[in-house]
C-alpha cells in the first residue's frame, strides 16, 4: 500500500513525524517473543506542529503548550519539554510474549520507550512512580530493580487461575529503556534475557529470514520508519491448548445446561474434536511489516513467509 502525500507537508500531515533508525530486536526482548514492532517516530516534530495547529484554533501559540503543562504539573512537578519530550529519542517497541501455562490470556504485552538519557531521567522516573503508584513495590530480581503494582482483591477473587492469569503493571528501566509490561514473569524473563549471554529475538533464525526478506524489498533497514514481526502460531498454540484441555470442556458443559448455543457448541466439539496442533500449524508461517516515509508519502507492505514444505510442493508441481 503506497498512500501519496503532497511535498512538503503541512498542517496535519506535517504530524505524521515518522522518522527512521535502526529496527534489531533489543537484546532484551526473548527469543519466543510471539510477536515484535519497533517504531521510529520524531515526537518533538510532532508537538511542534500539533502546537502550531491548536494556536491557529485557539488564538494562542501557547495553548497546547499551556494545557500540557498543567496536566503534567498536577501529576509531577516537572517541566514536560525539558524533562519528558527532550528525553524520547524516538524508538518505541512493543513486544508479546505468551505466558505459560495457557490460557484464555496468557499473551502478555510490553512497551519499551528509548531515553536520551537513563542516567538523568532515573530520578524523575522513580518521582514518578512514587507519586502515581502508591500500591507499588519494589521488586529486585537478577541485579535489577523493578516495580510492580499488585492487583487489588476485588479482582483476584474474580479470577479463575485455571482459565486466566492475573495480569499486574511492572515498570522497570532496562538499558537506555523505560519497560511497561502487565507480567512479572514477562518483566523478570526480560531484564534475565537483557542481562544474560542468551539467545535473543534477534538471532533467532525465522526473525532473520524475516529481515532479510525486508532488506530485498528496501535495501538499508536503516531506512525504515517501522518493523514488525510476528508467530501466528505461538498466539494460535496457547488458544488450541486452551480449547482442548479437559478444564475447559467440563467448565463448557457445565455452563452449556442453561444455553442452548453453547450447549450445540458443546456438542459439536465432542462430535468433532480439533484436529492434532501439527495439522492445524503447518498453515501459518511468520509475518513480516514494514513502513517507511520518504518526500513522495508512506509505503507499508506486509507479507508471510513460505513453509518449506510448500517450496518443495512447488517444485514437484514443475517436474
């Protein structure tokens, strides 16, 4: 998909600040990552012109300025350009993982933001959690400190641990990155991924295949504005896992008695069971996505890679 854009841009257009920069996995992100996206985004760029905007509608250059400041300054005595927008370098990652053992929402989510400066920004971070996290705490785990806000009882005693697991906010920086994740398993097997000499997202094989593919397409990968990769089948596993335990079945029955939809569904699984994982697997092969932004406006392209198996079909069907 290729979207046209007039040259130079303005107004709202000029918002769209996608810049671009190098898209290798950070070493913290685990090799069975289930799927990966890192965006390079100019939000300086992005807030001067969105300024520019408003002070039109307004009548006030300032206006953004003004009401940004007031919000950040009743949360942090801090001032937002100085001390937050002057220390995003422009790289956002996001990054799933799925949590053992499966369940209806074992895929657990976390956001890396890049800093300028962790140094410098370590204090105002820990500022910040103290004031907007007062249920926190602090949790240290192979050298590293991180944060983490325990979920309240009402919630706990909502949750069936045999079909959900309890999601919990975990903050931390890690390298130049401030993490948020809503695992403590996915943050403490981050920071270990991070701090040890292990495989990483980055060196796994079907990733490299996937980047190779995308540097046939663009050439220099450090013109990418943003990168996404992605294993349809560990997302897929956990729900085929989920589906055909014996948990499951008998909780579906039970609820089936009083629903005469869930009751046909019932029956339909126990009169056709799923197929095995291995069957239903060889369909899906990982994905790749990729963004840029040049002078004539913004190209995406996403594709799957082949199966093996299908290459081999391929050539037989030529002989």
């Amino acid at each position: 998909m290729h979207i046209l854009l007039d040259s130079p841009r303005k107004g709202l257009l000029e918002m769209i600040a996608i810049s671009n920069g190098d898209v290798t996995p950070e070493k913290w992100i685990p090799e069975d990552a289930a799927s990966y996206m890192s965006v390079h985004w100019d939000f300086e760029k992005t807030y001067i012109e969105g300024s520019k905007i408003l002070g039109v509608i307004r009548e006030d250059d300032d206006a953004l300025k003004n009401e940004i400041q007031r919000q950040v300054s009743r949360v942090l005595d801090v001032d937002f350009e100085a001390d937050l927008l002057a220390q995003l370098d422009g790289r956002v990652t996001l990054f799933t993982w799925v949590q053992p053992p499966a369940r209806v929402n074992s895929a657990c989510t976390a956001i890396g933001v890049k800093l300028v400066d962790a140094k410098k920004f370590k204090p105002l971070f820990e500022q910040a959690i103290a004031k907007l996290a007062e249920r926190r705490v602090e949790e240290s785990y192979a050298g590293a400190t991180y944060y983490r806000i325990p979920a309240r009882d009402r919630v706990r005693e909502r949750i069936n641990p045999d079909f959900m697991r309890l999601p919990e906010q975990c903050f931390a920086m890690v390298d130049d990155y401030l993490i948020y994740c809503d695992s403590k398993e996915l943050m403490e097997k981050l920071i270990l991924t991070g701090k040890n000499d292990v495989i990483s997202l980055a060196d796994t094989e079907d990733f490299k295949l996937v980047l190779s593919t995308i540097e046939e397409q663009v050439g220099d990968t450090s013109k990418l504005g943003m990168v996404a990769f992605a294993r349809p089948e560990e997302s897929l596993r956990s729900l085929y896992e989920v589906a055909n335990s014996e948990a499951t079945k008998n909780q579906l029955a039970q609820v089936a008695q009083n629903n005469p939809a869930l009751k046909a569904l019932d029956q339909a699984l126990r009169n056709n069971p799923l197929p095995p994982f291995n069957d239903i697997v060889k369909y899906f092969s990982p994905t790749g996505t990729l963004l840029t932004s040049d002078a004539t406006g913004l190209h995406y392209m996403e594709f799957s890679l082949k199966k093996i198996e299908d290459e081999e079909n391929e050539k037989d069907e030529k002989k």
